[in-house]
C-alpha cells in the first residue's frame, strides 16, 4: 500500500517570506515580503539561506519553543545537494533531515514527519523549504543576466520560503492520511515543460489515493495540485479523464494561483514553495474547505542527465487535510 | 497509455509559439541594430578618416563595449528578451553572453567563478565559429584555386 493513515498529527503554526514579485501577486496573506533578492547578502544563495533562517526563527519566536523542544529539522530547496536548507540547519541545535524531491519536496517532508509523529518517535518537528528564481536560473537555466528566450510551457521558479510546524498536540488541521507517488517517466525530456513531465505522477497518485482510500474524488472540498502550471493543469484534467475516468471539478493548481497575467511569467508558478504558500494564504487562509487533498509535484531532473537526452521522471506525493 | 501516445496528448496541449511574429521582430530590431552599426561606420570614416577596415574595427569594439554595459547596467536581459532573436546577432550577443556569465560567477572567485565560466554560453560560438571558418576557407581553396 502506497497510503499510510496517521494518527495524533497535526499542524500547529506556519511562517512565509515571499520575494518581490509574489508580494505584488495574487497571494496576499504572507508574513513576511523582500524588497530585493538578495534581502541584504551578497549573493542568492546566501540570500536564500537568510529567508529560510528568518521564517524558522520567526516560527520558534510566535509559537514561544526553544531549540531543545524539536525533535527534528527537515529541510529541501533546489540548489545543489540541497545546500541552502543543509547551510540554514547548521545555525540550529536540532537533529537534521534533508530531504530532495525537487518541487514535490515539501509533502515529501510533511509525510516524513508525520510518519515519525504517528509512530510517536517526535512530538514537535519543523519542515522547512525554500525557493529563489535567481538560484533555481543559475541551477537549471542560463546566467540570471541573459535573459534567454522562454517557451509558453516554461514555469517560472516562486521566490519564498515556507517553515511549518506540526505536533502531536490537537489543533484545527489534521494531517489525516497520505500517499507515496512512484516515480513515473513517460520519455518526455523537454525541461521547458516541467508540466508534462509531472502530470502522469500526478494522477497516477490521484488514483492510487482514491483507490486505496476507498474514496471518490468529490470526497475533497477540494483537490490542490502542486505546480503544474497552466500548461501541466490541462494535461493533468485530461489524462485523468481518459485513463482513470475520474472527472475533477473542485480543484486548484498552485502554479495558477501566484501570479497576475501581467507579471508575464509563462505558463505560472513553480517551486518548492509555490504549493505551501498556496495552501496556507490562499486555501487554509479562506477558511472554506475542510476536506483537503494536496498533491505536490516534482520533475526529478539534473542538468547532466536531461543533457544525455533521457526522459525525466516525475514524481508527485499527496496528502489528506482534515481541518475543523 | 503509451509513451508515444502520451506524447501526442502533450503535442495537444502545448501553446502555439507565434512563429511569424517573433520573426518580424527579430527582423526589425536585428535590422535597426545593422542599420546604426553602419551608421557609425560612415561616421568614423568621414569624420575621422578612417579606411573602412579601420572603421569596422572600432565599431566592434564600441558595439561590444556598450552591450557589455547594457548587461551590467542589468536592462540589456529584457531587451533580449523582448526582442526574440534580434539582438542574439553576433556581436551584441556574443558580447552579452560572456558579460552576462561574468557577472553570474564573479562571486566564486576569478579562477574558479569568473574564469572557468567566462565562456560558458560563448565557448560553442568560438568552437563551431572557427571550425566554420576553416572548412569554408578550405571549400573557397577548392573552387576557386
């Protein structure tokens, strides 16, 4: 069984920075926002570094925890070996997980905790994870200077950083259950249309969730989908109608929900942090929904490997919110 | 469903660039940029009296010197953008994809950082362009003695 049902996890408290093209975006419920990416360092990554430092010591600081009352850091971002979340882990006094699905990589995160509060090996674990255009350009694309000339199916890298808390201890969002997505690759090597690579994953996960669960897709107030964007959304719907059978309605896709159509970023969002900030200031923050089904989605490419032409897997992961 | 039939779906779905259009640009900007170039050229050879060869030379070098400055001044990567491939001609391009590595590594180091990466978007230019040239000049050899 790729679902695992948990027990006594919660999320207690969120903390996000966004960059400055996400603060004048569709997304207004941040806590914090930069002027500038590089938030007063001398390079990006240091800069991406800083904003994952500011949201854990602004969670440790509203939710009044000392370092010695978390049990576990698990930390991922894009840069390489997942250096920013590694270099960020090492200011703190707190056993250190990274952790590497690309931009699935933040329910990867939030199931390996849960996994460890459910089997009751932690009380309090923070998953953090962050992304920075900049960075994500210098790591997969060109020099941030060139200004290469994009396809419509390019997604665009979400400057912000996200730092969770969950615990043990009841609070209104449940983590009810979740599903491990296989890594699936469907021969398309195109890095300018992560969309593709990520949507077989994505519904294959789907219906494994649906299956497993012994549930129907309209059981969700609603499905959020991590990233597709607006190219990936469309295949997604499409392949789950004619494979799977499964008509989707109530559904979100945290690419399209970042940017304004003017802010002319492609076919939308991306990133580690473009699903996290769309669940916590958009989803949880309207307060509507109570059955949440969250699917993150990653392309699992490296620049070497996408070079030697092979098709690039993708993977998703999701998971079941139960909000009170 | 198959990996080949999945890729007709992704065919389905995926935006039409609008080819023409981007071509009408490049043309026009690509155009106006020839148009100054040699605008500048006439200048230095009348007002400084240089032979063309002369002429063509520093225009190169200003033509270098101000994409180079364009890039650090951090405008000239929308204007390449805007602009589809209009600006990617050889000189304006060239001088942008090296100064535009330059700036993305200096902070690693000039051997390591600057460097190594100095070429990065230019060392295939260089390579393919040299090795064109050759088998061109060898191609002239032949037909015309």
């Amino acid at each position: 069984m790729a679902s695992k049902k948990f027990n006594n996890v919660y999320i207690k408290d969120n903390f996000s920075i966004v960059g400055p093209l996400e603060k004048d975006g569709l997304l207004k419920n941040y806590d914090l926002a930069m002027d500038d990416y590089y938030y007063g360092e001398k390079t990006f990554e240091q800069a991406e570094i800083k904003m994952q430092q500011v949201v854990m010591d602004n969670l440790l600081r509203t939710n009044k925890l000392l370092e010695n009352k978390i049990d576990l850091l698990i930390g991922g971002d894009l840069v390489n070996q997942t250096s920013v979340s590694s270099y960020n882990a090492s200011k703190y006094r707190i056993p250190y997980l990274g952790t590497y699905s690309a931009c699935a990589t933040y329910v990867e995160e939030l199931i390996i905790a849960s996994a460890f509060i459910s089997g009751k090996l932690a009380k309090n674990v923070i998953a953090i994870t962050s992304g920075h255009n900049l960075n994500a350009e210098r790591q997969f694309r060109y020099p941030v200077e060139y200004g290469a000339l994009k396809k419509h199916t390019t997604t665009f890298t979400t400057t912000a950083a996200v730092a969770t808390l969950l615990t043990n201890e009841p609070t209104s969002i449940k983590i009810e259950s979740a599903t491990i997505g296989k890594s699936i690759d469907m021969g398309i090597n195109d890095t300018n249309n992560m969309g593709a690579i990520m949507a077989p994953a994505a519904a294959d996960v789907l219906n494994t969730h649906l299956l497993e669960m012994k549930r129907n897709v309209n059981y969700y107030d609603i499905i959020v989908t991590g990233d597709l964007g607006k190219v990936g959304k469309e295949i997604f719907t499409d392949l789950l109608d004619k494979v799977y059978n499964i008509k989707i309605k109530k559904y979100l896709d945290a690419g399209c929900e970042i940017y304004t159509n003017a802010q002319e970023t492609y076919a939308g969002a991306s990133g580690p942090a473009a699903l996290p900030l769309v669940l916590y200031e958009r989803v949880l923050a309207c307060k509507r929904y109570k059955k949440i089904l969250i699917i993150a989605t990653g392309s699992l490419q490296s620049v070497q490997l996408a070079n030697q032409k092979l098709g690039i897997p993708g993977i998703a992961h999701a998971i079941s919110l139960e909000v009170e | 469903m198959n990996k080949d039939e999945y890729k007709k779906l992704v065919k389905k779905h995926e935006p039409q660039e609008n080819k023409l259009n981007n071509a009408i640009i490049a043309f026009l900007v690509g155009g106006t940029v020839g148009f100054i170039v040699e605008g500048i050229i006439v200048i230095l050879m009348n007002v400084l009296n240089l032979t063309r060869i002369d002429a063509t030379v520093w225009t190169s070098l200003i033509v270098i010197f101000t994409a180079s400055l364009f890039t650090a001044l951090g405008f000239f990567d929308n204007w390449m953008s805007k602009a589809k491939a209009g600006l990617l001609l050889p000189t304006t391009g060239f001088a942008h994809s090296v100064s535009s590595s330059a700036l993305d590594y200096k902070k690693e180091g000039l051997i390591m950082g600057l460097g190594s990466n100095f070429f990065k978007l230019a060392g295939s230019v260089i390579l393919y362009g040299i090795l064109a040239s050759f088998i061109l000049v060898i191609v002239k050899v032949i037909i015309s003695g």
